[in-house]
C-alpha cells in the first residue's frame, strides 16, 4: 500500500509475471482503481511434469544409481544388477492432488498415465477426469502420494502440518510444487525423521532461498529443487508472450487476467 500511494497518480496498472500475486497488495490496489493482472496458464504443463519428475525420483532414485554405477559400484558387483535404495511401482496406488485447479488436473492426468488412482479435493472444482473429487480428509486417508496444487490462502497456509500427517498412510509420499508455505516444515522434518512420510520433493520452500540450518536440508529422504518447475525456456516464452497480451488488452481498456477486479 505504501509503494501504490508513493507512485500515485502516474501509477496505472500493474503486472504480475507470475500466476501468484501474493506480493502485490491486491486490496490496495483495488482501493486505488489500479487493476492487477497475472500470468495464470504459461506454467500448467511444465510444473505438471516436474512435479511428476520429483514423485519418480522418489520412486527410484535415478540420479544416485547413475552416481554409483560411476563411482564404480556396478563394476565391483557380482551379480548383474543391484540396488540402493526401495524400488518403487505407482501403479495400483493412489494419488492424491489437493488443489484440482489446471495444474492439479494435469498432473492428476499423468497419475492417471502411470496408473494410479486418483482423487482430489477441491472447494470450487467441477468435478473433472481423471480424479474422484473428495474431502480432504479421505485424500489424506487414502492416498499413497499426495501432490499440492492450491493456492496460497489464509486457509491454505500450513495445510501440511503436524496434525493433517498424522492422518496420512504410514510412508507416504509428499510433493509441492505450489507454494512452499502451505507446509509447515518443522512438522514435515519431524515425519521424514520418524518414516511417516517416506520422502518428499519440494521445489518451492516458506524462505526463499533458503538459510544453510534449514531443517529440510539434513533430511535425506527431502529432495529439494530451486523453484524451476515453471522454468523450461518454452514455459519463459509463452509467460512473457501472455504478459505484453496482457499490457495490450489493459492498453486498449480491456484488462484481462484481473485478480483484484
């Protein structure tokens, strides 16, 4: 509010290059005229496939099997194969997705792909394939992964925590690749230390980047990543493309893509 009131009155628009606008005082805005516009559609397919990138890695530790073969490992084997780490098959299992906006529909596709079951949850989806829409409470009985999709709301904020784990399948696997404060990660650190939850794979955190003592950061069983699920050079071109369509359409007094309207 403080920066809307200092650029005032020369201040006429603003643009999000992001689908978020949690760093935008959206009410402020509003209060001053000034429409604010976001990029909601250029990360849906490449934030999909990253987060099903993290849930396979879980599944079967590529990176570090690479590792060992080159660090000699398979070369002093005695039989014809070997492996580090639990093997494991999506197939049959469930997969949950909490948020069934774009990209939880096209993830949820994907499981779907592997063979998974899939529900979701969701307070303002339609109910839409390849998912079962449900309650929270079931996804987090039932499913096997749990993939977050939602927004970043004061009803959202902390939604993993202590209390919704404890509900979750002993082992499960977590992935968010939505907003890093929809858990809470002192409580996530917690469930991977006991196996609660069996791994996770996170590309975004609370505290971006991160400090060196983050308690994520001693947890194995956590893969984290630097917020790039959106970040595929396609993904780029088609954000910046929607970003002048926006600026176009608020130039010639039709804004688009309005969060605050």
């Amino acid at each position: 509010a403080e920066t809307i009131g200092a650029l005032l009155p020369e201040l006429r628009y603003i643009g999000v290059l992001a689908t978020g606008f949690n760093v935008v005082d959206i009410a402020a805005a509003k209060a001053a005229g000034i429409p604010v516009c976001n990029i909601p559609t250029y990360g849906t397919t490449a934030v999909a496939q990253f987060a099903m990138a993290l849930l396979l890695e879980l599944c079967h530790h590529v990176a570090d099997h690479s590792r060992s073969v080159k660090a000699g490992d398979w070369s002093r084997c005695p039989d014809f194969c070997y492996w580090n780490t639990p093997l494991i098959e999506l197939a049959g299992k469930t997969f949950g997705v909490i948020g069934y906006g774009r990209i939880g529909q096209a993830t949820a596709r994907l499981a779907a792909a592997f063979g998974m079951e899939v529900l979701a949850c969701d307070a303002y989806a339609k109910p839409c394939p390849p998912a079962r829409l449900t309650t929270l409470e079931e996804v987090l009985e039932k499913s096997d992964v749990i993939s977050l999709h939602c927004p970043l709301f004061p009803d959202t904020q902390g939604i993993i925590n202590r209390e919704s784990i404890a509900k979750m399948k002993d082992g499960v696997l977590l992935i968010n690749t939505s907003r890093g404060p929809l858990i809470v990660e002192e409580d996530l650190a917690e469930a991977l230390h006991s196996g609660k939850v069996a791994g996770a794979g996170l590309d975004v955190l609370a505290v971006e980047p991160p400090q060196p003592d983050h308690p994520l950061m001693r947890e194995e069983r956590c893969l984290i990543t630097p917020h790039i699920a959106w970040a595929p050079r396609e993904s780029r071109a088609r954000l910046m493309d929607i970003a002048v369509e926006n600026l176009k359409a608020f130039l010639a007094g039709a804004p688009q893509n309005v969060v605050n309207a």
